[in-house]
C-alpha cells in the first residue's frame, strides 16, 4: 500500500467529523461538488414526505399557522445566523441569490445616497468584484443603472485603492468561484466603510465552509445560497442578511406583499415590516424552504461547529494538493488555489490541458467534480462527508486520467 493511501486511513480514524457522512445518502462515487449541489442528508426524504402528505394534504391551509410555513423564512434564517457568525433576527431565507444580490446591492446605493444630511447625493459609483461569478455583475449592472451609478468593475486587491467620495457600494465575493481563493472581509469591509460606503458580501460558496463573523466584522449586507455547503437541495432558497442597525432604513427595491407591515390588511400603499422581514417579498416557497430546515439539522443535532468544519477542509485541501504532487506527473497540472490557509477557501481548482474532456473521463472513472472553462478543474470538499480516502483516491484517479 502506498504511503498516502495508508496515510489517508490513519486520518479518517482520527476524524472527530468522520461519523457525519453517514447522516448523508453517499455510493461509492467520490464526490467532490458539493460547492455546486451539496449531497442529500438522509433524513430529508422523510421530512419532506410529512411536509407534502401531511402538512400539506392533510391540514392544507392550516399549516400557514400550525406548521410555522408563515414564519419559516426567519426562523430559518435564525439557524442559518451562526453558520455565518450573525445573531438571531438579522437573516430572512427567500428567492434566489441573485435576487437578493439586487435587493442588497440597491438597498445599499440607496442608503449610501441619503447618509450625511443629503451629503450622500454625489455617491454614484458601485464597485464590483470584477472575478466575481457572472450573475453578481449582470445584476450590479442592472442595479447601477435603476439608481442612476456608474458600475465600475475591480479586483478585490484594488478596492482599497479604488474607493472615494464617489463610492455607494461595493459588492465582492468571499471565495473566488473559481480559484477557491478567499478574500479578506474583515480587511476590505473596514476599507469600505472608512470611505463612507456600504459593504455587500456573497457567501454562496464560503457558508458552512468557513467561519465568516458578519455580525463581528461590521459587515452591512450579505446573501449566499443554500444548496452548496449548506446541502439544502436544488435550488433551495438563499437567505438575506441586514445588519440589525440598518434594517430601519432598509429600502428593497421589491416591495412586496410579504414584507408589508400588515401583510393581511391587503392595503394599496406600502408599508415595510420592521426587522429582517423587510426582505421578503412574495409567498415562500414552502416545500424547498423546509427541505432546508430539515438539511439543517445536522449543524444543530451532532453539534458540528463551523471550528471544525474549517480546521478539516484546510487537511483535506492539504492532503490533496499533497497527492496530486506525489502521484501526477510534473507539469500536467497547475493549482491556482492559494497555498496559504488564510487565502484557502475549501476546494481546489487546478489548471489543465483539456480540461473539460479530463473532467468527463474522471467523472466517468467515479470521481466527480467540475469543469470551467477555458482550462479549470475544480474539486470542492465539504467536511461534513468527503474524506480523506475520497480525497487520496480522488488524487489517484486523476493521474491515472492523466497518464
């Protein structure tokens, strides 16, 4: 046996996270894109089950108020808060992340335009993470262009030196999508702020990987997707967070009947909620929403703390990029995932000739990750299932591809 192999077994022995996979429903696939889909909890079909046979055709309109379906989106969002480092009444769960990211991001400009007695009105300049995933510059673009801003793309190493008088807003990604690297939030919020502008963070792909301190950092606004490390299944909600002290002049830019003070008063002028509730719009959508909630049971009922779940990721990204050394021939790939742990987020992308029909051999050999174009691997390890002989044989197999 090879050293890494026996290597591997020594670490998952002495795993404390190693019984957690198998609250989940794994094969002997290696699966390593839980950055894209999270892997399903086992306990959800039957939670799902009682949501749809019972709650929903037994009690029917009754669960709005027996089954909690009304409040959910904050209860939910109150179990979401720690994974993130945010007290309770600060996160609503609801629509996509690009929807939240519109609602946030002109939320922000707004605010940022009425501070300082109408001193704000010259801020008209939104800066976004210009490697940021498409999405977030397809909505930043829109959002400039409804508050009247000019949308000024940068790298999150130039915004330091980027901001000014001009600044609204700035909208950066924690983890970079595709390199893994993770960005400095408590360093580039305190810069934002100190220029007088609001800080609008995306979390899809550091949220249940990494600790994040929203609520100890100062950060203003954040949303993030629930369905990669937080394996609320396809296309679960994504949540919403508005730092508490700011909800009172939380302006969303799509009001809607959810979010109205008296959301039965069926009223023809528009009144916001208080709180976080100021970031609903339509009606939930229930049965996604509590497949989350019950995905979220594992955080609370086997006491996993985020500590943890970061402390195994960085061995894991370690012990891979150390297997892919000992067994790929030199050359054949490049790791553009930082080597420091501070600038880690948890997965690997890794740089090859070829790399979408790589990809499809190595899916095809049982190891799943993903490709993205032109010349990019990518491997995502979710610490609460991928171990380290997945990640040893995941090595493996890419070689084996390779050669």
């Amino acid at each position: 046996m090879s050293e890494p192999r026996s290597e591997a077994e020594q670490l998952d022995v002495a795993d404390p996270l190693a019984a957690l996979r198998d609250r989940f429903v794994l094969d002997d696939v290696t699966y390593l894109d839980g950055n894209s889909l999270g892997a399903l909890p086992a306990h959800v079909p039957a939670r799902v089950d009682d949501v749809v046979r019972r709650q929903w055709g037994e009690l029917r309109i009754r669960s709005w108020e027996e089954s909690g379906w009304w409040t959910a989106p904050e209860r939910i969002g109150d179990r979401i808060a720690p994974l993130v480092g945010a007290a309770a009444g600060q996160i609503v769960v609801g629509d996509s992340t690009s929807v939240n990211v519109f609602k946030a991001l002109v939320a922000a400009v707004r605010m940022a335009q009425e501070d300082g007695d109408g001193g704000g009105a010259g801020r008209d300049e939104i800066l976004v993470d210009a490697t940021t995933f498409p999405t977030d510059g397809y909505i930043a673009e829109s959002a400039a262009r409804m508050t009247g801003c000019t949308l000024r793309p940068v790298t999150p190493a130039e915004v330091p030196s980027a901001l000014g008088a001009r600044t609204a807003a700035v909208l950066l990604n924690h983890v970079d999508y595709r390199t893994g690297r993770l960005h400095d939030l408590p360093a580039l919020t305190r810069a934002v702020h100190a220029c007088g502008a609001y800080a609008v963070w995306d979390l899809c792909h550091s949220a249940g990987a990494l600790p994040v301190g929203l609520d100890e950092h100062g950060v203003d606004l954040a949303v993030g997707c629930t369905y990669k490390y937080l394996n609320g299944g396809p296309g679960s909600p994504a949540y919403l967070y508005v730092r508490r002290d700011l909800q009172s002049r939380f302006d969303s830019p799509l009001p809607g009947w959810n979010s109205h003070a008296e959301p039965f008063g069926m009223r023809s002028a528009y009144a916001p909620a208080s709180g976080a509730v100021r970031g609903r719009v339509g009606t939930p959508d229930i049965l996604s929403l509590l497949a989350l909630d019950a995905a979220l049971d594992v955080w609370d009922e086997d006491g996993v703390s985020v500590a943890a779940v970061r402390a195994k990721s960085l061995a894991l990204t370690d012990f891979f990029l150390r297997c892919v050394g000992a067994y790929v021939p030199a050359g054949r790939v490049e790791s553009v995932t930082p080597v420091a742990h501070a600038e880690r987020g948890s997965q690997v992308a890794l740089r090859c000739d070829d790399a979408g029909e790589v990809m499809k051999r190595l899916i095809e050999g049982g190891v799943v990750g993903d490709f993205r174009a032109p010349d990019v691997l990518r491997f995502g390890f979710t610490p609460l299932y991928v171990g380290f002989a997945d990640v040893e044989r995941a090595a493996r197999v890419l070689a084996r591809t390779l050669g």
